[in-house]
C-alpha cells in the first residue's frame, strides 16, 4: 500500500475535514502518500486528484463541510464509470481509498471493491445517524447541538407568547435527530417515523399539556415523520381542532449540515481516520470503521449497508416521563 | 410619578428582558416604585400587576423573549377597552407607563395618552429595525448575529456542493436586516423590498457570478420582498431558467427572534431604559426613546409612528461593490 | 418510597439542572412526592427544603449552573453534621435521595447511608470526566465543546503572528479535558498528569513542529500536568532555550465550568435522572449511575470512589499521529 | 493610481479579514490592480507581495485573525527599513497602500508618507477601541461580545456558589471593553482606568451588594486599572477585608482577540474597505476612515493618533445606576 486516496461523497456532514485531515497525517505518519480526489466518484472518473502531505490540512479541523467538495455521482452507479474510475486509480498509482459519506456512497465502493478488488474502507459521514454498524455517524452530535440551539432559540419567542411551534428538523427516514434533539431541547411531543403516535394522541397529549399548566409547547417533527402529511398540515389540523393554540411552523433546513464541528465529532473523526488507514496498510478491505461501546471498530460494509439503526426504546420512554 | 409601570407588547424581540431590567432598577434607583404588567395591554385591561424591585430583575439580562410574555390585544383597540385598562392602572396607583415594542404598541400607547393624559413612554423592541426615530431597535443587531450565523453554516453546505440556496429572513415590510446579514454573510444577491431587482436581473446575476468562478451562491430574500411571489417560487423560476444551478431554499423562521441579546442590544436595552424613567420623572409623555449619532434621544410617538426608516444607500452600494 | 430528594453538591458542572428536573419530573410521573434541597448538605443540615413539581423545573435543562445551588460542607463530615441532616430528612418525610456532584459528594452520601441506612443513589456531575464506573460524567462534553471554542479563537491570532500558546485547561488530577480538547483543537502538544513528556522531550517536539512547517503552535497544558513547575514557568523555560518562539499563556479558568449544557450532556442528564428515582423506588442505594457502552448503568458508590479513570491510550496515540 | 496594496499590521482583531477582502474587491470592482503585502510592515520591506483577485478572498469574511499575517517590525522605525520598503513597492509598481491596523500602524505609514510622499489610508482594526477618529474600531463589538459570552458563563459558576470574581479583561490603557462588556454581563462592579474608584470605595461597594441580597458578583477589571496592582492582589486585599467573600479571579486573556467576526464587524469592515480604496483613487492621503454618526468618514492620521477616545460618562451613569 504505497499511495491512499481520500473523497467524500453525498451529502456533507460537519466532521469530514477533520477526517480528512486524519486520513492524510496518518498516512504521512505511516509513510504513506495520500492522493485527494476531489467531487467525490465524480472526481475519481475524471481523475481529479491532488497530492496532500501533512500541512496540506492545517486548520482544516474546525471547519464544516467538506474541503474536497461533495457531489452524487449517476456515472459511478454504471459499469463504464466505474471502468473510468478504476482506470485513473490505476494510473495515478493509487492502491486504496477511503470513502467519507453514507449508505449510498458505502453501496458504491463495495460494488466498485467487488468489480476490481480495489480496497476500500468506509466512514460514516452523515448527520443522520442512520448507518448500521455504528453508534455515532460522524456530524450527528454536531447537527444535534445546532439543533437544540435553534430550539433554545424558538422556545424564547414562544414562551413570551404562549406559543405552540412544530419544528421539522432532519433525518431522512430515521427520527434519531429528532429524538435526541426533542429531549435535550424539553420538547412537549416528539414526532418520528418510528412511532405512530397518530393525529388523535397528539391531540390529546396537546390537550393534556395545556391543562397541566404548560404556557408553551414544542413538538419537534422527524422530516420522515408520517404523523401528518407534512409539518404544515400538522399546524392545520391541530388549529382546527385545538383552536386554543397559537400555532407555528419552523423548518430548520440545511444550517444544520453545516457549522464547526463539536468537539466530540472533531475526536471522532481523528480517530476514526487513523483506523480507517491502519486498515487499509494491514490489507483490509471492503470494511467500515464505526464506533461501538466507545471502541473504534470495523464492521463489513455489506452488513453496514444491510442493516438497520434502531431508535432507542429507553429514550422514547425517558422523553414520555420528561414531558409529564 | 410614584409609581411607574411597564410592559412589553407585540412580537417579541431580543433586549426587552434587559431593557426591563433597566427600567425596574432605574425605579429603584429614583426611589419610585415599579410595577410589571404582564401580558402587554391585555394583562393592562385584567390588571395583572406585580410589584418589582431590583432584585426582581436579577439574571435575565442575558435572556432572549420577555419574561413579562407579550400579546396582541384587540380589546385595547375599543375606548371599552382602554376605560378598563385606565381604571386598573388608576386603581394600583400607577401614573405613568413604559411599552416596550414596536408600531402597533405605540400606536395603543398614544392613542390611551390622549384619551386619558396618561404618561407614556415607549421604547422600541423589534428585530426588524423598522420603527423611525432611532437608528437601531432592540433586537436588531442580535437578530443580524443569528442570521449570519446561519447563513455560515449554510455556506459550508452550500460550498460542499456547489449549490445556490435562496435564505429567506425576516424583516416585515423592511428590507434591513436582509441587507445587513446579505453584506456580512458574503451574499451573492440580496432581494429586497425597498429595490425591485426583478427576475430578469436576478438570472443575469447569477449567470454573471457563475461566470466569476464563484462555486456556491446565498441569495438573501427579505420576507417582505416582491421579486417572486415567494422564495420556493423563486427557486422554480430559477431552476427552469438556470438548470446549471442545484438550488435550495432555506426559510430561517422564529429562531431569528430569540436567544441571548448580543452585546450591543444589552447595552442599548440598559441606556434605553435609564432614559425612559428619567423622562416619566421629568414630566415628559408621548414620546419614544431612541438612539441616533449614539445619543439616547427622544421623539414624539406620533413621529415615530409616521415616519419611515429608509434602506441604507451607501450600504446596498458596497453590497453591490462585494459581490462582483 | 414516598418523597425523595435531590440536592447538588460540590463544584457545579453543566448539565446539573437537567439532572435535577429529570429527578423531579420522575417523581411527578411515578406518583412520589419530590423535595429539593439547596446548598447541598449544608442545606440538608438546616433543613433548607422546598416542595417541587413538574412546573417547578420549566427552562432550566439549558441552564448552567445548578438553581439548587452548591456548597462544599464541613460540617456534614462530623457525625454531629450528618445527626442533624438525618433529623431534618425525617422530619421532612424524605425517604431517600439522590446526590448530584463528585468524588467528594459521594463519599458524605456513602458515610451517611452506612450510618443511618439512609438510602442514597448518585449522579455523576463534574466536568473534570474523573469517576470510575462511567464513561461520561455530566458536564464533561460541554466543557470540551467550551474549551475547543476557545482554542479556536486563540488559534486565530496565534496563527496571525506565529506565535506559540500555552494553553491551561481545567481537570483536577487527570487529563481527560486537555487530552479530548487538545485533540479536537488540533493542539501540536498535549501535556497531561498521566503521561511525563519532560521538559527537555517538549523542546525536542517543538523544534521539529517549527521544522516542519508549522506557522504556528497550541500547546494544551491539563491543570494537574507536572512538566513545568506552572504553565508561567513553562512558557519562561521555552522562550530561555527556543528563543525562536514568541510565546504567550491563556487560562481558561471558571467559563469552562459554565454556559447551556450540549446536547449529549442533555439526554445524559434526562436518562440518569430516569435511573436514579427508579433505582430507589426499586430499593437499591448506594448507587451511582453511570453510562457504559450507551447503557445507564449502577455501580456500587464505594467502587465510584476507590476506582480510577484511566487514560485512553488509543486517544494517545491519535494525538501522536495527528501532530506529525 | 494602478496598482494599489493591502496589509495588516500589529495586533490583529477580528474583522481584518473582511477588510482585506473588501479591499481587495472594491479594486476589482475600480479596475485597480490589488497586492497584499504579507506580514505588515516586514513583508513590505522584503517584498512579500502577492497579487490578488476577487476570488483571493472567497469565505475569509467569517474567520478571525488576517489571512495576511501581522507582525510588530522594529526595521520600519528606521530610515533604511523604510527605504528599502519604498524601493520594493515602487519596483512592485504599487503606487499606494491601505493598512489596517492600530496606533503603531499609522505611525509609521505617516512617517513614510512624509518621507516619500506615498499615498496611505488607515483602517482601524484593534479590538481596544481606543482610536481617535472612530466610534467603532474593527473587533471591538465581536470582542464584546466574546466577553459578554464569556461572563455569562462565568456568572453561572459564580451564581451556584456564591462567589465573587474578578473577570480581567482586554483593553491597554483604556476601559472601553470593560466598560460596555461590565454593564452587557450585569457586572456588579467595573474597574477602568479613567475612574480611580479605589479600594476603599470597591469594599464599600461589595459590601453593599452583599447587603441588598446578591447571591454572587462579577468586577470586571480592565487591564490598565490602577485600583489594584493587578487582578489576585485585588483578589487577596478583598479577601483579606471582607472575608465573607469566596473569591475567584479569571483573567480572559487572548480568546479576546479571535473568533468569527460579528455581523457589526463584518458590515462595518466592507464599509471601510470600500472608502478606502475610493479614498486613494481619489488623490486622497495620510487619511484614516472611520465611522461618525453611521457615516463612513475621513480623518486626518496625524488626528488619529494624537485625539485620545473619552470614556462614556452616560454610561458609566448607567452602569451606576444598574449595578443598585
């Protein structure tokens, strides 16, 4: 293993410069050179690569997004793409890469692994906290301390007004953001696809919440969240039926991708960045690195992609006491 | 003056718990004692008073919202309503008002002034930076901090991607704090009300930008602006005549109105409210507290009220400079 | 299990009033009656006691600080001090309690319980991360993300004049803050109690971060660390031998004790607070809650106090790699 | 004028950076050609010079510190330094600079202004507000804010047990951080330079606040307060007199000088950046701009530096009156 590559891929998360400054220092640590490949698999078929060496990441750690650019990327999902992609690898000398982002970016590495018996390691890049094989994703605990900050925020202007807010945060399908976020935020209700709550119950819970005395309320959305067609619909229906309430609408949207990320994602990322290249020099493959039981782990990017992140049932029920 | 009271009223802004801190320890530096209404001019109507001393008012000078909670109050709006709201202030002994807020509230103070000759004082408490007579109202300049703020975590997503995301903020009919965060946050167009840029311009805007190798574009839209008929509009309008750009919209919402007032607020909010008292004390009435040239000054409400603030010239001239 | 208590003790760490709302919003769900005591034991012995419910702990989960304050208590370490707090629980009804503190806290609430059978069950609040039997004490992510915040800032200017900063970090005897922050900092060097570096193997690191292209360089000295005789002393002894080097010094000091707790140190406090009443209601005492491997766990306070935290070796060597 | 150059000199404070850049494209915008002069007065006299575009400064408007580096330079006190400084700009074919900077700054751009007749236009950029000519100088407000943050955190730790701190705060010679930051935070007491409150009066005052029931009290002590030789003999002499008092000193150090600019201070900065260029383009010399009465404004450097800023005698009233 004489030359890694380093891309990120999909949506971005705040983390992944610090894990690409982790990729590149370990690499110059183990005497390794490090290629970055820029605009993630779109990048690697055109063959846009760039050397990096040690101070090519200075102060690069505390910055969100992603340095190397992002991109979905339909040429790498056809076998001509990734010919293209392998074919530029190839040439400029690179014998592995570590990928950066999520599912979709895991399912392309690991065809592309099985097509050319390319190494390639994974870490979880997303905000969503929705990949099997890992407790943390790199950006969730960013994304939630933006979350709960904007939450703060909303509580003040609803409190001077006796205010209920439906807040939508992000997730995709899975309700972590908005459960974790919800709780920490003292949220009145938590909406989340993984639990049916129904348009009757929250009602009711809403109903129950004014008569003990709360003079505002946050009911924090998972997007995924079938409760309601959408957020706004939910606003409607409970005016309708409630019109005690001073209802509002609040979709947080996409500052909660972005901003310095929080210390925990910062260590995260370093460590997670060191595996992934230990990995890749003691020749292995087709693995994802995640965090389990606080021990940095690899898992088989097959059984990351294949399974499922569940919600914490201990949680919904510490959220259902906190909201008493 | 014995007793002074005060109150804050309409939408809620960041400052108005320190400026209420200002004017109740100012009572208690004068010797006068202080009433808080609650509720703004409903609890003004129902009587909802409660007497306050200087301690009454410890550690909220760092709070976002009111703690006297606010409300729009259509009763006020009736001589029914105002005769009752007299009565109850004659009862407790009070001889003389501060209202914190913004048009609409001292429009009622102005109106109650002189149907009863009863001193009144406003100070003027909005994120929106539209209120004549004074250069800055409370809130102002902490709602420009949470936007920016913002606007930079989504610039890092923005970045990532290569994106063009419309910022949709608040500002009612006024366009400044649109054009104050689009300069500070390095906006690439700023839309608002006060200049009509139009479609056309806009697309040639953003063609002209692509042009410059900018990779990532913030357009800023003022809640009150009339380019499209709303920001999701313009993302349409725009994605069909400019497919080379990936747009998103972001709407900011009510987190723009909360958190803990900035610096500059609470210093305002501390003069202003010193101010306020002193001139119930001096026997002055009808008039609002402002700050120009960096003086507190004083303005007929009935100015204030007519007046209008104007957009900023010199300033959409260095935004238009900045963007090239 | 009829009326619990719960008081904070020791030094305040963030995340102590989202402990203490989760205690009383727990009781409130399982029907017990719920008793704060202020000012720690002193307040237990003075019998300093009030009555809590579900609305008692409204908007404080993001407050610093603790609202039932905190004291450190001689007299609760004679048998004369631990006679009266017991006569005042009795009195009072209180039939358990839960303590929110450290080290020290614990051993009083240990003493106690063997002395009257009094059953007690602890919260680990600190942000020093220093007790055995969890991963996380509460307070401790939020310092980090406190800490990391000032680094950058310092960075900024340090990176303006290359110039080379001593930066003095809380956490007692141990490095758990300077090791966690140094890395999320991007610190060149990291100086903490457990590991002896040397003065002369600190030059050593210096001279070749300037080697290497560094412009310029944050060293994180924990409180406890032994390098130099102070972080003054160290900064002489460079500028004597490394003249090269303009150096300055920052202790961080209390600020890193407060501000709104994150949001892991949040649900942290949301989830202990759970277990802890439960815990009681169940019987159990003598118990501290911790969080292992995600889980809320017990562990027998005796074994809290005797066990010590150790450092995390992988985290070393992380350091090691990233400040190639 | 063709060619004109950009540096940063001294201290630097946040906000530099967009200054540069607003320098940097109002050039662009003029058709001028633009040079940053890297590490001030240094990198003028060794030729440090680097052309630059408006893509030069994409995404530096949100970072603290001067991309440009700053450094003191004794060489340019001297006629030979200023000459071989004049020789590499006029070689470059510069043919007038704009330096963003303090007191120092424009000392020396005057002297060589006077020397060789070469066009120089000052930017006030120091966080101490302490130049003759300005209401604001670059940093100040984002600094204020810094501390303001800083202190809320604080006062947390200080509120749950009781004790007095001592905040020590930035500023040289002058007390305008401490004075607005004091009364910003709700400080109980300011020590600033321009009053000499002595320590009789500190005592008298502790006292007092003790007496009106103030659990716990913040001084914010400026670092050229003569009241005490420095901040912990002012901690001892207190302890020592009025025993009742835990007290703890913090002194805030370089955190002060860094982080993201405020949206003032951004505005602020392109502002100036613009009048600056314009400034020079238009034969214009030995100038400083600054900000009177929210217009951008002109003043001769030889003002600049010999005027002296007063303090705020208003609100030094109104921090009187706040702190009862």
């Amino acid at each position: 293993m004489h030359k890694i590559a380093v891309l990120t891929s999909g949506g971005d998360s705040p983390g992944m410069n610090a894990a690409i400054r982790s990729v590149v220092r370990t690499c110059a640590y183990m005497n390794v050179e490090c290629m970055a490949i820029y605009r993630g698999y779109q990048g690697m078929i055109e063959g846009d690569f760039v050397a990096m060496n040690a101070r090519s990441v200075n102060n690069i750690i505390n910055k969100g997004g992603t340095i190397l650019k992002s991109a979905r990327c339909e040429d790498f999902k056809t076998p001509e793409g990734r010919k293209k992609a392998h074919e530029q690898l190839v040439q400029a000398g690179i014998s592995g890469f570590v990928v950066i982002g999520g599912d979709g970016s895991f399912t392309g590495a690991t065809i592309f692994n099985k097509e050319y018996d390319f190494p390639v390691i994974g870490i979880p890049g997303t905000i969503d906290n929705d990949i099997f094989g890992t407790r943390y994703t790199l950006g969730f605990d960013t994304a939630l301390n933006t979350v709960v900050d904007a939450i703060d925020k909303i509580r003040d202007t609803a409190s001077s007004h006796n205010r209920l807010f439906f807040v939508e945060v992000m997730g995709r399908d899975v309700g972590h953001i908005a459960l974790n976020a919800g709780v920490a935020a003292g949220a009145e209700e938590i909406l989340i696809p993984e639990e049916n709550l129904g348009l009757d119950r929250l009602l009711e819970s809403l109903r129950r919440s004014k008569k003990t005395g709360k003079s505002s309320s946050i009911v924090v959305v998972a997007e995924g969240d079938k409760t309601g067609k959408n957020v706004f619909e939910l606003k409607e229906y409970v005016e309708e039926h409630l019109p005690i309430y001073d209802v509002r609408v609040s979709v947080l949207g996409h500052m909660q991708r972005g901003g310095p990320p929080s210390a925990f994602d910062r260590v995260l990322a370093s460590r997670m960045g060191v595996k992934a290249v230990e990995a890749l020099i003691a020749g292995k493959t087709n693995l994802m690195v995640g965090i389990i039981d606080n021990e940095i782990v690899l898992t088989p990017i097959a059984e990351a992609i294949k399974g499922h992140t569940k919600i914490d049932r201990e949680l919904v029920r510490v959220s259902d006491i906190m909201t008493i």
